[in-house]
C-alpha cells in the first residue's frame, strides 16, 4: 500500500516537473509579450500580467524588416520542401520498390546526410554563391537547404511508400502502366498523408535553419526569420528590445505549434522514422 | 529458358527505371553537397583569404596552424563537454519522461502534445528566449531562485564563464528532451506486456523490472538516440551563437570555424578546421549506421 501512494506521488511529481520544464518558457514567452516595458523591466517580475497590451505586436508588425523576413522564410522554406517533395517522391519509390546494384549504397549516402555537419559546406558554399552571383538570393538559401531538407523527405517518405502494398501496383502494370504512371497516378494519390507529414517537417526545418541563412544573406533582401530574431538590436548591448523580441517570437512560433499539433500523429510518425526506425 | 531471359529483362527495366527517377535527387545533392565539399577541402590547402586575390597551395600548413592554436583546442573541448553533459542529461530526463507518458492516465494526450512544443520551436527564438530568461537583472530564473532563497545575489548566467556553459546546456536539455521521449516512447509501446507479468509473478518489484525488463528492452533505442543527438550536440551553433556571441567560454567548433571563414576572411585557416568538423561526424555517423543496420531496410 505505502509502496502504492509513494509511486503514485513519485509519478505525478515527475509528470508535474516535466510538464512545467517543457511549458513553462513557452508560457513566459507569451506572458512577456502582452506586457508593456514598464512592467517587463520592473523587480520582482510579475508572473501573471499587471496590464494587458498588444503594444509589442503593433511595434514588430510596423517593423517592415520583420515582415520582410516572414515573408522571405516562407518562399525560403516553401521553395526548398516543394523541390524537395518534386524530386525525393522518385527517389522513394525507386528505393522502396525495386532491388538494383548499388541500391544499399544509395541508401547509406540518403541517411549519412542526415547527419551532415553544414560547416562543412559552408566556405564552399559562400564561395560559390558569390561568384554565381546568387549569395543573398532566395536561391542561395533554397539550394542549400536541399542538402538537408532532401535527403530527410527521401528518407522519410521510402518508409512511407513501403506502407503502400505493391498489389496496387502490379494490378496497374497489368494494365500497361508504365513506372511514372504508377509513381502519379497510383502511389502520390495513395502517400498523400505521408507526403504531408514530410513536408510539413521538411518545411520547419528549412524554416528554422540558421547557419546558412545567416551567412549567404547580408540584408534583409532574402534574410529569414531566425536570423532576424538573433539579430534583433536595441540602443546598446545591455538594451535589447525584450517586448519586441518576445512578440515576434510569438508570432513565428504559434503556428509551427499549431501545425504540429494538429497534424501531431503525422509528424510522430515523421520524426520517429526519420532517426531510428531505419 | 525464355522465362529465365524475360526475368532478366524485367529486372534490367526496373534497375533502368531507378536509375532515372534517382537521377535529379543526385545530381542535386551533388552540386549543393559534393561540390561545395570538395571545394572546402580544396581551400583547407591554401592560403585562401578575403584580402588577396591569389591563392596558393601551402599543403598542410593550415592543418599544422589549427593544432598549434589553443582556441581550436579549447573550442573542441567547449564542443565536448557540452556535447557529453547534454546528451546525458537528455537521455536520463527523456526516458524517466517516456515512462510517465507510457502509463494511462487522464491528460495523457496532453502531456504528449505538449511534448511536441520545444522541438518545433526554431533553435534561435528559443535561444533569444532563454537568454532572456536568464538576464541578470529581469530574468526569471535569478527572480525565482531569489524569492525560493536559493541564491542571495542575482547570476549573470550567461556573463559568468563558469555558469555560461551549463546555462547553454541547461536550454539545449530543454529543447531535446522530447526528441528522446518521442523515441524511447515509441520502443517502449513495442515491449510486449507478458514480459512484465511474467517479472511479477517471479517477485519482481517496480524497480527490478525496470532494470531487468526495460533497459534491456530499450538498449537499442537508446544507443541509437545517444549518437544520433551527440552527433547534433557536435555542430551547435545557433544556441551559443545567440546566447553568448563569441565568448571564449562557450565557443564551439563550427562557431570557431565560421569565426575563421567569415569573419576574419581566413577561408582557408576556417576550410581547415571545417574539414576536420566533417571528419570527425563522419566517424560518428559510420557508428551509427552500424547500429540501425541498413540492410534489414
């Protein structure tokens, strides 16, 4: 019994930390941006807001770089998944359908990049978007991305196409389908969900990507959103907008979050495929 | 004899057929990875800079400069020790979190969604956020810590070398932990339950099953997670880029390489330290390949 009440009390206490550790930034980030600055920069901080304002909102969505940005990340990220999709469903249902020389080759090269250190790449790169002429381009972002954002749909999706049972397929082949009438008209229709799913987290990795964006861009011209956060500035170092930081937070953050959640078993099934089921 | 060539000419179709629909995914990560690649290791041999125009093959000097630099030396233990620390607290707090959300209970789809949150959150906006939660004056990890009497004087956290390292550690657990949950999670729904019960009936308690059952059970799992995120923990870069700039505290390898390249123009000097980067994850990687074991694809 004693053994009872004291696992039972051991299991809500881990719970309970566990839910406010993971919440609890998320929660401050909200609460900080619906405070105004007299009161986000008062001791002792006040855990629940004195005074509502939407103050900061107004002030980063009249930031026109900001907006910028938001934009440049959805074409960034937009660009690089659908490219990403375009070319990475052939690659999955070659993968998953046919046995060929050099196929485990393939597969080992797909899942080495997924752990690509993009340093590696990145005085290459620079290099090469400037004398390409596209270093603070849409392109140069869309391009670089690929490297990580196709080899993961590539990946992901092969075990998606696997789910697929290959009946569908023969019965179209003894109808005189040829290989890419099958891939359009039998298995995209059928890996729709899966196609989803893929894309959906390719495109919040290449949203959030930071490294690159911050180096093949100069200006707000192509510059994303991540960037921007980082490199929000006030009057001095010790002076950072915290209001304004917050909200924009907010902003670029509450979608992803809602996007997950409503395709949350998608994107468990996504992530969980993606590092380790293999 | 004519099935046997039919059989043949199948196969030749399909391995044409793959060919082709592989064709557009190499040729483009061959221009965005291999090229690029190949032209780092390319510049790690010269004297490459922003100031020159020319630049020469110097072999290894680059090589024989970054081994005698001690801020090379001391980035890559920054890198290692964060690397360590951090995957093992993930790890621990992951797993103890997987058990939870494992048992039936009312809120369980909650506690699970909520799970999703910080791994969607872009690494740099948590970066900016934590960084803000740890201000010396008007963070509120020095509030609560003041008012719970755990400190008598505010932390400059991310100011203090010797707090700027564990503070960093302390976010990336916080944005990692439920990668771990989701995997552990997944591999636990997989133990069959007969193995519990079997463990009861021979007087195994709560704890013993735990160490004879499921350990064992996850020990696949786990090991996979551990390289998996050590290999990511080896590349930070955008939390300590944001969080504490280019103090020497806390820079990494990939920030000291980019520092190199980019910063101080040193594109070969930076190429260099960036090859060894690569070297190092791919020895990481081929471990772990081993252990998802391609082949039972």
């Amino acid at each position: 019994m004693i053994t009872r009440i004291l696992s039972r009390t051991a299991f809500y206490l881990i719970l309970a930390i566990g839910l406010f550790y993971i919440l609890f930034p998320f929660y401050w980030m909200i609460v900080n941006s619906l405070k105004p600055s007299a009161e986000l920069f008062a001791t002792p901080l006040s855990y629940w807001p004195r005074q509502l304002t939407l103050d900061n909102y107004r002030a980063v969505l009249a930031d026109g770089s900001f907006v910028r940005s938001i934009f440049n990340s959805f074409v960034v990220a937009g660009g690089a998944t659908i490219l990403s999709l375009a070319l990475s469903s052939m690659a999955a249902y070659a993968l998953a359908r046919y046995r060929f020389a050099g196929k485990q080759a393939t597969l080992y090269i797909i899942l080495g990049m997924s752990t690509f250190p993009q340093i590696a790449v990145l005085g290459g790169l620079f290099t090469l978007a400037r004398a390409l002429g596209i270093y603070n381009t849409y392109w140069a972002l869309i391009l670089s991305y690929m490297i990580f954002t196709l080899p993961f749909c590539v990946w992901v999706l092969t075990s998606f196409v696997k789910e697929i049972p290959d009946t569908l397929d023969e019965a179209a082949t003894i109808d005189g389908a040829s290989a890419w009438q099958i891939l359009w008209k039998v298995i995209i229709p059928l890996a729709g969900p899966g196609l989803v799913a893929t894309g959906l987290l390719s495109f919040i990795n290449a949203w959030n990507e930071f490294l690159f964006a911050l180096t093949l861009t100069a200006d707000n011209q192509a510059r994303t959103v991540p960037v921007a956060v980082a490199l929000f500035s006030g009057q001095s170092e010790h002076e950072l907008p915290w209001g304004k930081i917050t909200a924009a937070s907010t902003v670029v953050t509450v979608p992803v979050v809602l996007l997950a959640l409503m395709f949350q078993k998608r994107i468990v099934e996504g992530l969980t495929s993606g590092a380790v089921k293999g | 004899m004519i099935l046997f060539k039919r059989a043949e000419t199948l196969a030749a179709t399909h391995a044409r057929t793959a060919v082709l629909f592989l064709a557009p995914t190499f040729l483009v990560l061959a221009a965005v990875g291999l090229y690029p690649l190949s032209r780092t290791i390319w510049l790690s041999f010269t004297d490459a800079n922003f100031f020159a125009d020319e630049a020469r093959f110097v072999w290894f000097d680059n090589y024989i400069d970054l081994h005698s630099n001690p801020d090379w030396w001391a980035a890559l233990y920054n890198t290692v020790f964060f690397a360590v620390a951090s995957v093992a607290l993930q790890v621990v707090l992951g797993i103890a979190f997987a058990m939870v959300l494992n048992v039936n209970f009312t809120g369980r789809k909650f506690a699970r969604a909520a799970n999703l949150i910080p791994l969607v959150i872009a690494l740099t906006v948590a970066s900016q956020l934590w960084k803000w939660m740890y201000h010396d004056v008007f963070g509120v990890v020095n509030d609560a810590l003041l008012r719970l009497g755990l400190i008598q004087d505010p932390v400059a956290w991310l100011n203090n070398p010797s707090t700027a390292l564990w503070a960093i550690i302390a976010m990336s657990t916080w944005k990692f932990v439920p990668f771990v949950t989701l995997l552990v999670l997944a591999s636990l729904q997989g133990i069959p339950k007969e193995l519990y019960e079997a463990a009861e009936i021979d007087g195994a308690g709560p704890i013993a099953r735990f160490i004879r059952v499921t350990l064992p059970m996850l020990k696949s799992a786990i090991a996979v997670v551990v390289v998996f995120r050590m290999l990511d923990a080896l590349r930070v870069f955008d939390i300590v880029y944001v969080m504490t700039g280019n103090s020497p505290a806390t820079v990494t390898i990939s920030m000291f390489a980019r520092q190199q390249m980019i910063e101080f123009g040193l594109v070969g000097a930076g190429s260099a330290a960036s090859v060894e980067i690569f070297l190092l994850i791919i020895l990481g990687t081929m471990v772990y390949m081993r252990m998802l074991k391609v082949e039972d694809r």
